[in-house]
C-alpha cells in the first residue's frame, strides 16, 4: 500500500534544514550522474494546463538518516481558472512499488526555496549580510528563509508594487526569522543595494536592472520558468561573471532572460554552467569577492523527488499520512 500525505502534514513534517539538505544531496548525485531529471513538460485544454516532471535518484543519502538504494518520482499539477493543484507520486526504484502519493504545494514551496539557498550557499560572498527581495508571494517567504539559514542576514529590504504586501511580508517574515531590520522600500531601485537579491515574481518584463548592481552582488532569479517572462535585464545578464542554473536543457526552453540574451547576441550558451557541478566541486563559481554571481533557477523534479523521499522517511517514523 501507498502512503498518502496531506498538505497540512507536509508542512509539518517537511523543515526548510531538510529541504536544504535534500536539495544539496541530490545536486551532487546529479553531477556523479546517479541522479536523472526530465524537463517540464506541458499539455493545455479548455484553459487548464497540466504541466508534469519525472526524475530518478540513485543511491541517495541526506543527512538526518534519509537513505534508499533507489527511488523515482513524478510531479504533476494543473493550472487553471480555480487555481493550482500539486501532487508528487513516489516509487522504490528497486521494486518499483509506489510508497507515497503527496500532495505538494508546500513541498515545492520549499524545495524552490532551497535551491536558492544552495545556489547562495556556494556562490554569494560568505560574510553577505543584506538581501534585496522583490515578491512578496506564498514563494517569496521561503526563499528568504533558505537564504537566512545560510548566510548571517542582518537586513532585508523588500519591494513589491503594492505598499500593502511589502508590509504584510516585512512584518510576517521578521517575525518567523527573528531579523527586526526588515524593511519595506518605495522603489525597486532601492532593494537592489543589497549583497544577495531574489527576485520571485510573476513578472514579464524584468524587475531588477543591470545599472543597479554592486560588485559582488549574487542573484537568485527564481520566479519565471517561461520565456516569455524575465525578471532581470540583458545588462544584469551582461555583468554577471558567473552565471548558473539547476538545468541546462530546461533553461533553453523556459529561461526568458537567457533566451533573449542569447537571440540578441549577448549571451552564450557556452557560458551557462549547472549549480551542480559548483556544489559537487568539480567547477569553481565565484572566483573574487567583487564577482557578480547569477542563478537561475527553474524547478526540478529529482529536487522534488529528494524533498518527498523526507516527507516520506518522516511520515513512517511519525505515523502520519494515510495508507491507501
């Protein structure tokens, strides 16, 4: 029988620590080549799309006690006029029983979230102190929490186009993270002073500019996975030193702002690297404190599959979830 986890369980089960550790696990068994991850695909009808990710992991041990000889995982989820609909389905590799049918809006939540704290972790400068956040959306609040569990984060300043949701985020999230100097700013420009920047929004034309950034800046650009979106422009792709993604192939297809760089001529393929060659350390990222680091990160399943292979693992020592 499977296991079936609720939302609700998720969130209790599954901490921003283990996502952090699942993410980094499963980046370094990806460059050993024992991890396996298939880009998005998506199908559309009646205004609904449902989009699905397949990925499979070898030998996968996260800290904490998370170990399987194998394991491989579908996500899938629709959109539409009523809103987004996240499901991970989980099998043993070995048997190929499914063991966890989990619903997986937060999970996702927090696996993206994580993947910037990765990126940041082995790219942004290690005494980076300040972060610009552009969104305030359901995303927004873990990415700033990956981020704070990796770098000693002191200030925080946040933009969005309603006044409203900066303060509703600043107040939410000094709150959860114990950080009191976070601090809603008027202009977009204002947030980009800061030594790391996420930007996590919907937005099809780019919210953070070249013109603004400050040597030694990192950027976690983790809100579009379309080309038709962009959240930074061609200059901040420009001045970037090192740029990296968690997919090579899926950024060819979905990255906005690197299709369009390298369409123009400004940017080429050749000098976008995969994250997971810098955690497993078989390539260097950041060379120099003055360095400006780019990650773009667009969501994949085998970080899925890590996340879920917690939540499973946890759920049995727990007894939570649903035998189905």
């Amino acid at each position: 029988m499977a296991l079936y986890v609720t939302e609700k369980e998720v969130g209790e089960l599954l901490k921003m620590d283990d996502a952090l550790a699942a993410v980094e696990a499963v980046f370094k068994l990806q460059a050993s080549g024992e991890a396996t991850n298939e880009p998005r695909r998506r199908v559309r009808v009646q205004g609904s799309t449902l989009m699905t990710m397949s990925g499979a992991v070898s030998n996968l041990k996260i800290p904490g006690g998370v170990e399987f000889k194998g394991l491989l995982g579908l996500k899938s989820y629709t959109v539409s006029r009523t809103g987004a609909r996240f499901y991970v389905s989980l099998f043993d590799a070995v048997t190929g029983e499914l063991l966890a049918f989990i619903e997986a809006d937060k999970l996702g939540q927090m696996r993206t979230g994580a993947a910037s704290g990765v990126a940041t972790k082995y790219l942004a400068r290690e005494n980076a102190k300040t972060v610009g956040v552009y969104g305030t959306g359901w995303q927004a609040t873990s990415q700033l929490a990956a981020v704070c569990a990796v770098r000693p984060i002191e200030l925080v300043k946040v933009y969005s186009r309603k006044p409203e949701n900066r303060e509703r985020f600043c107040q939410q999230m000094a709150a959860e993270l114990g950080i009191a100097n976070t601090q809603p700013v008027e202009t977009p420009e204002a947030a980009a002073d800061a030594e790391i920047i996420i930007t996590i929004t919907n937005s099809r034309e780019p919210v953070v500019l070249g013109e603004w950034l400050k040597p030694g800046v990192h950027i976690n650009a983790a809100g579009g996975n379309s080309i038709l979106r962009r959240e930074v422009d061609d200059k901040a792709v420009q001045r970037a030193d090192f740029i990296a993604v968690d997919s090579l192939d899926q950024a060819k297809l979905e990255s906005g702002e690197f299709v369009t760089a390298v369409e123009k001529g400004l940017l080429t393929w050749e000098r976008v690297k995969e994250l997971r060659y810098v955690v497993s350390g078989q390539m260097r990222g950041r060379e120099n404190p003055e360095q400006i680091t780019l990650f773009k990160s667009l969501g994949l399943a085998i970080e899925d599959v890590a996340a879920a292979a917690v939540v499973y693992k946890k759920a049995k020592e727990q007894q939570a979830g649903k035998e189905i």
